[in-house]
C-alpha cells in the first residue's frame, strides 16, 4: 500500500472492503458449474512421480492415529480405531487447520504394514465430507500444505487402492493443484503455493499434469526472486519460513529429474541460497534462531533439511537477511538488525527492533518469545515486550492490524520501525556491532541505540542501550518516559538476583557453568515470561531492567555477561 493511500486514515479498512468485495465476487465464480469444469478438465492418466518429502516422519504420531487418537496443535481428538475425524467438531480451529493439511499423512502412512491403508481410508473420508469448495478447507493457508502432504504421499496410498480410488484421489489432486495455482493473495507464500502445485504435477501422469506442471513451474519462476533474496533470506524474514521453502524445493527437484524434467534455474539458484541461509540461522544447539515469526524447531528438522548441503562451514558469512551473528569462545549471538517485513509480507511479522538471541556452551539462555503463525499464542507476542531488546513506556514499535482489517487483509504490521542503521566492526579479539533505530521518535522524541561487544579473549558480551533525544518537540510536553531493557530467558535456564540486587546469576539446565549479567540500572526484577517451544507455550523468566529517561538528555544501561568462576 504506497503513496497517497498509504497516509489516508482508516486506509486498512478501505483496502479490507475492498478486497473482501472482490473475494465475495471470486466465491461466487467458485460455485459454479463453469469453474467446477476447469477444475476437473482434463483428468490426469494415473500417477507420474513419487515426490520425497525431507521432513522427518513422527512414528508416535502415526501410531497414535492408526490407534484413533489425533493429537495436532496441541489438543487431541479421539475418534478410535478407524474413526472419522472430518464427521465432528474439531478441538480448536488450530487443530482444523492442522488436520485438514494432513501433515501427518507421512507419519500415518510409514505405521507399519497398515500405515498405507488406514492413510487412504482417511483422505476418502475427507474427500467425501470436504471434496467440494468450501471457505475453510479451501482457504490458501489449509489447501497449499495439504497439495504439497497428499502429491508425497500418493503413490503409498494408491499402492493398497483400487483403479477407480486411484483415479478419485489422482483427480483430486489436480483439482487442488489448479485451485491452488488460482490463488491470487500477493507475493505472501506465492512460491510455497506455486511449489507445492508443482510437486503435485509431478505426482501425476498424462498430459494434465504436463499442462499443470507447466503453469505451476511459471508461477514459481516470477515468484522465486520476490521470496529469496540474493543472499538467502526469505522475504519474510523468517529463519524458518527459509528452512520449510527450502523443503519444497529440495521435493520438487527430485520430482522433477524423476520426470525427466530439468529443474528451472530459479529453482536451482533458490535452493542454493536457502541452503546458505539455514546454514547461518542454525546456531550452536542445532536449531534455528527464532525471529520474525519463525521458530527454533526440532535439531532433527533442522539436520534433514541441511542432510544434503555441501556448504562449508567457513564460507559463512557475518551477516543475512538483516541479522549479524557475533560469535567468542563460549558465547553465540544473533541480532535483528533490519526492519521486519512489510505489507502483505508482514503477517507473521514482528515489532521488536534490534531484538537478540544468546547461547552459551551450545545452550540457549537469552531468547524471544518464540511466537509463530502456528503457535498458540496471543498477536501480543509479536510486539516489543515479547523480545529481549528496549521498550518505552507503554507503548510499542508497531503491532498487527485488529478487527475487520485483520480478518481480511492477515494481521499484518502497521506502524512499525521502517529503517535501522547497523555498522559492524572486528578487530583483533573483539567484535561488536552499534545498531540504532527510531520507533520511539514519534511519540517520546527518543533514538535507540544499542551497542553490543565481544571480548573473544574474556569470553564475555558487553552491551550498552542508550536513549537519546532525536530532535524535535515531544509530543504531548512530556519531560520523563520510563523504560525497560528486557532478557527473556529460555525456560530451562534457572535465574537467581543476587544480594546487591543489581547482578544476576543465570545458569542453563545441565551445565556446571554459570553466568552473571550485571548491569547499573535502577532496579533489576525477575519477572514471570513465556516462551514458545513446537508452538507450545512454557512457563520461563525474564530479566528487567529499569530506567527513567529524561526527554531531553536521554539516558542509557549498561550490561555484561560473563561467565562466573566454576566451584
């Protein structure tokens, strides 16, 4: 949304009206006869390809399901052996979206000899509840992943099928494949759903799926570059948005030299790219850092997507995507140090400029909220509070849109940081980065500038957050504006104020070592935090430090993380 509109107040409701009118429009087109034929014509001759999903199965799961339990998003449903899961209510609608994208169809379909059989028997259920158009099975964020589950898992279901199941579940498949290509919702996941009708293409033989795989393969092309950058980043900037595009791609080459079809250089050059940037985001402990919507994941996700990467390790590069990573004997550090993402690209964006993560011996202690689209946590844990960087009072550095806006147009950022300067510097035995940005301009007149330092040799992190006046009147003839340096800690790290009640003494689960973070602000609190791990939420600390600026002066804390000596 750019120039004269971008400024006009209530902007995001007349957008929203005006894309719901046009959705209103595109329904209507869905439930006819007409549209109905360009979905069905032509059929698919049979199955093509067996496209590999990378993604490692969950043998408990799928025998937990085999068994009538689906335990999806974390509640369950239990229908029995056999049961039906799409004739009843779902627990929550986090656990819809996760049955209808049937991510665990691999896991069911690897449980042992009647795995395959009890997969099919649920995608023939659901094709009876759910095989017409409706809003919400239909709706890009269900049907993109459940294209991509079911053309990975075909070819083992219709191993136990008859000939006229096999022709069912292969015509269903190309009829969710073009719905999927129709999809016209911006440059948000238009390579994952232009990839994943793709994989389903390969999955299927004749010329329909020489005519569908055509047009996936096109779209995918423009697509690719908007989504990726030059050095790897998604566009999202999420580490884990990268790591599951680069999944798909991984599936959709194979598939492809299965077919006999030479991958598309935008493809080739995309993986390349996405491999370098997992490669940066996976730190010490094996999992991603998690930033802007993106979670840590599994160390196990994380190996198989990176199983075939023949990067070096020494080509890493400093800096991706926006974020620096500084690196001592003991210490880790990861810092967001760009702009989230905007517009449409935005909606699992977060506010939380200058935001750090910190691992100490392979083991996280200093972390963020660890929100992500899929988790089930509050939209205010995009905003600044959630993350262990500066906030300002009450107020925040942009947060999601509510409402009706929302509801149509994703809960994308409005009012969020757009600029932030980042100048790395290295020197024999020491590295550190000055950062600055100014969300806190508008409403207090303040420029954050937050300065960290490594003493490769000390093994210990420096830092030092300042407030300073950015020019211009305050609004509102403010004089003071308390603030707040936060370090949210990762739920398995024990955190103690000691008796001068200004250091504290962090010590991670597992490790002998433990580290003191001592500061000179006013007051020093341990407060209660939460921290999501696999999109649940766990129970964790937070470190705040508190201090008064004075609008006019600024004011600034000081911070060092050591290693405290061992018993």
């Amino acid at each position: 949304m750019a120039g004269p509109i971008a400024s006009l107040p209530g902007r995001f409701a007349v957008a929203a009206a005006a894309v719901a009118v046009r959705r209103q429009l595109v329904a209507e087109w869905r439930g006819t006869p007409l549209h109905r034929w360009t979905l069905v014509n032509p059929r698919p001759e049979g199955l093509g390809a067996a496209p590999r999903d990378l993604r490692p199965v969950d043998a408990e799961n799928g025998a937990r399901i085999l068994a009538g339990a689906f335990v999806l998003a974390g509640a369950t449903l239990t229908v029995g052996p056999r049961g039906d899961p799409w004739d009843r209510p779902s627990p929550d609608r986090a656990f819809a979206v996760a049955l209808h994208r049937m991510g665990w169809l691999k896991d069911v379909a690897a449980a042992g000899p009647q795995g395959p059989t009890e997969a099919l028997r649920l995608v023939l259920e659901w094709r009876r509840a759910f095989g017409r158009w409706n809003a919400f099975s239909w709706s890009p964020e269900v049907l993109e992943r459940r294209v991509f589950n079911l053309a990975c898992q075909v070819r083992s279901l219709c191993s136990r099928a008859s000939e006229a199941e096999t022709a069912d579940v292969a015509l269903d498949l190309a009829r969710q494949a073009r719905f999927l290509l129709q999809v016209s919702d911006g440059p948000a996941r238009g390579s994952e759903r232009a990839a994943a009708a793709a994989v389903a293409a390969t999955a299927l033989g004749g010329r329909a799926a020489d005519q569908l795989l055509t047009a996936a393969l096109e779209k995918l092309k423009r697509a690719l570059p908007v989504t990726v950058a030059a050095d790897g980043g998604h566009a999202s900037r999420s580490p884990q948005a990268a790591l599951e595009l680069l999944f798909d791609l991984l599936t959709l080459d194979d598939a492809l030299v299965q077919r006999g079809v030479a991958p598309p250089d935008e493809v080739m050059r995309a993986i390349d790219r996405l491999a370098g940037a997992v490669r940066f985001f996976t730190l010490a402990d094996g999992r991603l850092a998690a930033f802007q919507g993106g979670e840590e994941l599994q160390p196990a996700y994380v190996a198989a997507a990176r199983a075939r990467d023949e990067g070096e390790e020494r080509t890493r590069p400093a800096a991706r995507n926006g974020y620096h990573r500084l690196e001592a004997r003991s210490l880790q550090i990861v810092a967001d140090a760009a702009p989230p993402a905007e517009g449409p690209l935005s909606v699992s964006a977060c506010a939380q400029p200058l935001a750090i993560e910190v691992l100490v011996g392979a083991k996280r202690l200093i972390v963020g909220g660890g929100w992500s689209p899929d988790a089930q946590g509050p939209q205010a844990m995009r905003l600044v509070d959630a993350a262990s960087t500066v906030s300002v009072g009450d107020a925040c550095c942009g947060e999601p849109l509510r409402g009706f806006p929302a509801r149509v147009l994703g809960p994308r950022l409005t009012g969020a940081v757009e600029a932030v300067e980042a100048r790395r510097h290295e020197a024999p035995g020491a590295l550190w980065l000055e950062l600055a940005h100014d969300g806190w301009a508008g409403r207090f007149g303040l420029r954050h500038e937050r300065r960290l330092y490594i003493d490769v040799e000390a093994d210990e992190l420096r830092g030092e957050d300042r407030l300073i006046p950015a020019g211009g009147r305050v609004p509102g003839g403010r004089k003071f504006a308390p603030f707040m340096v936060r370090f949210h800690l990762h739920p398995q790290v024990h955190a103690l104020i000691a008796r001068d009640r200004k250091s504290v003494l962090l010590k991670p689960e597992g490790q002998e070592q433990g580290w003191w973070l001592r500061n000179d602000a006013l007051e020093v609190a341990l407060e209660p935090s939460v921290h999501y791990q696999d999109g649940q939420a766990r129970r964790s600390q937070q470190i705040v430090l508190r201090g008064q600026a004075r609008l006019e002066q600024g004011a600034r804390i000081r911070w060092k993380l050591s290693a405290a000596e061992s018993r």
